[in-house]
C-alpha cells in the first residue's frame, strides 16, 4: 500500500512540473484527442485503409503534441512567473488543429458538418497564432 500511494505521489509531482497546473483547455484538448483518434480509426475502416503505420505516425504526432505542451510550460516557468501564457496559445493552437482534423475525418465519412464548427475551430487555431506573433515581436 505505501509503496502505491510513494509511486502515486511521484508520478503526479513529476506530471504536475512537466505540465503545469491544470487548465481546462488541458481537458478540452485531451478530448479533442481522443476525437481525433476515434474519428481517424472511423475513417479509415470507412475507407478501407485500416493502416497500422498511418496509426503509429497519427500517435507520434499526439506524443508530440504533449512535447509541445511541456515546452511551453517550461517557457512560462522560466519567462512568465508560471502563468500560462505560451501553455494557453499552444493549447489552443493544438485544439483549432484537432478540432479540423476531426472534421476532415468526419467530412471522409460523409458526415455534414455545420459550416459554424469549422469556423470557430479555426478562431481557435487562429487564437494561438496570434499568441505566438504577439510574443516573438
């Protein structure tokens, strides 16, 4: 039981420092996730193209996507006191990004999307940008 509860305790603490302390876009972009990895496995049994490599590439890349994430926690550790400013533009970067490769996988399936999703999926990508443009200046 100790040992449960001294291996709990270290992972969250190390889980706590690499991403920062919880943000609801945190949630909101690991559903986009698991979305996007439904949606792509749908696709590709909708189209027969059921690929065990396309699926190692798609999970590299939501590896990458938490690379990302840790980064920019980092960078507001080290620049920002620890508030979330490069962890919100990256969240919602990678939110926009989830958010239309949902829709792409969706539209491949035949399923009609309202024309307002897409729109504010892509205010959301775009909100990252600006993020990004405002700091680099």
């Amino acid at each position: 039981m100790f040992n449960f509860i001294l291996a709990s305790s270290l992972i969250g603490g190390i889980g706590a420092f690499l991403f920062g302390s919880w943000l609801p876009l945190m949630g909101v972009l690991l559903v986009m996730i698991a979305l996007d990895i439904l949606t792509g496995f749908g696709k590709a049994i909708y189209n027969k193209e059921l690929r065990s490599r396309n699926m190692s590439h798609g999970m590299l890349r939501k590896g990458g996507i938490m690379v990302m994430v840790i980064v920019a926690n980092m960078i507001d550790v080290a620049m920002f006191a620890g508030l979330p400013v490069a962890r919100v533009g990256v969240l919602s970067y990678y939110i926009g990004m989830e958010g239309i490769s949902i829709l792409e996988n969706l539209t491949a399936c035949n399923v009609p999307i309202p024309a307002f999703i897409k729109k504010y999926l892509l205010v959301l990508k775009d909100k990252g940008k600006d993020l990004e443009e405002k700091e680099t200046r």
